[in-house]
C-alpha cells in the first residue's frame, strides 16, 4: 500500500508537473474527458454491472424496497465501478464475471457509505437531491446502509471471490478508521497537512485503489502491475478527495450542500494551508469562527475570505495538479489502449469536475 504522505510530498516536489503531460505519459491517441466518453471502452461491462447491482439491491421488504427504488434512481456518477472495469481492461484484455461482480461490490460498499456519510455529516442533500437521512430519518439510513454492505458481501461470498473481498474488506476498515480520525480531529482543531492526508488517504483513496487493485486481481497474476494500478488508485483518490473538499469553499453547485465541513468543524487543506500562512492573532481569529457550533452565512464567507488571501485554494488547487499528473504518469506501465486512455482522461476528470 502506497503511504499518502510521501505522494503528498511526490506532489509537492513535481508541483508544475501538468504541464508537461506529454512528457511522462505517451499520447498514443486522445484522452477522453467526459464521463460519457471515458466510458465508451467499457460500456457492454456496465451493463453486466448494473445487473449485478440491481439485484443486489432488490428487496421483498416494502419499506427497504422503496428505499433502495430511490437510491437507484438517484445519479451517482459510478466512477468506481467504471475504474474496476477499465483497469481490467487496461491490465488484461477482457473483463470477467469476477470483474463485473468486483464492479457492484465497490458500487454497494461505496453507496452504503455515503448512506451512513450524510448521517455522520447530518448532511440533508446528496446527488442533487435529499440524502435518505433528510426523507426517511438516521434509522433507516443506519439500516439500510448495513443491508448495502451486507449484500456485498454475500455477492462475493456466494461466488467465493475471496481476493476481491479482501481487497474490498481492508478498504472498508480504512474508511472506518479515516471517518473516526477526523471527527477526532474536528474536535481539537489541531490538525496538520500530514494528518489531512492521512484522513483522506483512508477515507477515499483507500476504497479507489481498491477499484484498481481489484479490476488488475481480477484478470492477472502480475504483482508488479497489481501494485502499480493499486498505486493508481491511491493517488488519484487523493486527487479526487481534494476537489471534493475545494466544492465547500466553491459557490457553484455540486449536489451537495457547500460550506458544510466547516460547519462541521472539518478542517481540509485549503484551510490547514491558510492557517499555517496566517499570522498568531488572524490564526487566533479564525479559529474562533470555526469552533462556534453554529456559523451563519457571514461566518461561512469570512472563513472562505480568509482561505483564498491566504492562498489556501491555490496551495490546494496545486496539489491536486501534480497528484492528478503522478496518477497518469504511472499509466506509462500500461501498454497503449483505448482502456489506458480512458484511465487518463479519468485522472483529468476527477479534479475538473463539478460534481
Ligand atoms: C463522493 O464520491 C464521496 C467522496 C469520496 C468525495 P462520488 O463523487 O464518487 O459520489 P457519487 O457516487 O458520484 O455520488
Ligand atoms: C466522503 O466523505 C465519504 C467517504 C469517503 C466515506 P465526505 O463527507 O468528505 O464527502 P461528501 O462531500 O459528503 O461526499
Ligand atoms: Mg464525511
Ligand atoms: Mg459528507
């Protein structure tokens, strides 16, 4: 497992690496950007997925059925399964049944996240529109998030994928750990850039680099390219957590509620940069604002204010950059295809994005 610290440091070291792309990584043919186009080498497997996930998402249970009609309803993105299928593709050929059931796992554990996310967040939006918690109260979304993760398991049990499981099962003991060191942390204000991607790294690129990981499990043998796709993942899951927590600061609409981590008291990069900028007294004044329990819209924009002077955004926005650009770099293991172009135009898609 790749430590986040030192692609942080990677980051840092290679902080004007974008520009130079064509460098590290051979422009065979174009990369796609849209997510209809990164697609397109994968479409035939979605559908495979897709069947694996309906079911398991079914339920003779009216309450849980109605649930689950709305969360299908809903428009996630599928960015992991889509990554499960194209890093098989891009490793081996052709998908198998095993990557497309790899696919739904992902899909179940990441949606039972965000499920039980908005409830530890008390978040009251999600993909545009109320989280399950907002319509139906933090008990069922308690529940239902159990019965996602619990049909999971039971999918790659019954198939005795036990690789991907266990891929899978790590990711989701991080994700765990990863919550709970920030709530810790959004306690005591105190944390550093070393810590923030310690959260991150376990929150999100934990369970994105198992996605890679386990598409590359599911069609070879070759450690060394088992590594390199888990490596993938873990930086591009870095770079894709540091946009997400550029849209709270953002006044553009991402589907989600905006300025909310900090009315958590959740302190991301932008603002841990702006802090460590920042001056005793003007620090001081800050973290007032964050520490009170209720920020009106004033508080909110004086934070945010404060995190673009000081360059915060900026430092962030960087970062992001250069981790985007290690990402894609690791792809020159690959040979050339269209499933490799797709996995950098992924890299490009996950920081331009606005959702
Ligand atoms: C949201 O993930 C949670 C994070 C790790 C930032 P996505 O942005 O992939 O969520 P959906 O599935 O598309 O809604
Ligand atoms: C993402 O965390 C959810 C997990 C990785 C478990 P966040 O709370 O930062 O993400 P959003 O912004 O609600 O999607
Ligand atoms: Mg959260
Ligand atoms: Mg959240």
């Amino acid at each position: 497992m790749p430590d986040a610290s030192s692609a942080a440091t990677n980051g840092r070291a290679s902080a004007d690496a974008s520009s130079a792309d064509g460098e590290s990584f051979p422009l065979d043919r174009p990369v796609p950007t849209t997510l209809d186009d990164i697609r397109v080498p994968v479409e035939d497997d979605l559908d495979a997925f897709r069947s694996y996930f309906r079911e398991a998402m079914r339920s003779d249970h009216m309450l849980l059925d109605k649930v689950t009609q709305y969360v299908l309803w809903q428009k996630g993105k599928r960015i992991r399964p889509i990554l499960v299928l194209l890093s098989a593709q891009a490793c081996g050929g052709a998908a198998t049944d095993q990557t497309h059931r790899a696919a739904a796992l992902v899909e179940l554990l990441h949606t039972a996240t965000l499920v039980h996310d908005d409830v530890v967040d008390d978040a009251e939006e999600r993909r545009g529109v109320f989280s399950i918690n907002a319509l139906w109260k933090n008990k069922i979304a308690v529940l239902l998030g159990d019965f996602l993760l619990s049909r999971g398991l039971l999918l790659s049990l019954d198939h005795d994928d036990y690789s991907v499981l266990h891929t899978l099962s790590d990711a989701v003991r991080r994700m765990s750990e990863g919550e709970l060191l920030q709530i810790e942390k959004s306690r005591l204000l105190d944390i550093d850039e070393e810590t923030y991607f310690r959260i991150i790294s376990d929150k999100t690129a934990s369970l994105i680099s198992a996605c890679t990981k386990s598409g590359a499990v599911s069609v070879t043998d070759d450690e060394a390219l088992i590594e390199r796709m888990d490596e993938f993942g873990e930086t591009l899951g870095l770079a894709f957590q540091i946009r997400d927590d550029l849209f709270d600061f953002s006044a553009e609409d991402a589907g989600k509620p905006i300025g909310i981590d900090l009315q958590e008291k959740k302190m991301t990069l932008p603002l841990i940069v702006a802090l460590r900028e920042a001056g005793r007294r003007e620090k001081k004044r800050i973290l007032a604002i964050v520490d009170q329990d209720e920020k009106d819209r004033d508080d909110l924009r004086t934070i945010a204010d404060f995190v673009d002077e000081y360059g915060g955004i900026e430092h962030a926005r960087r970062k992001m950059e250069s981790l985007a650009a290690d990402a894609r770099s690791l792809l020159s293991a690959l040979p050339p295809s269209e499933a490799r172009a797709s996995l950098a135009g992924l890299t490009e898609f996950a920081i331009q994005r606005s959702r």
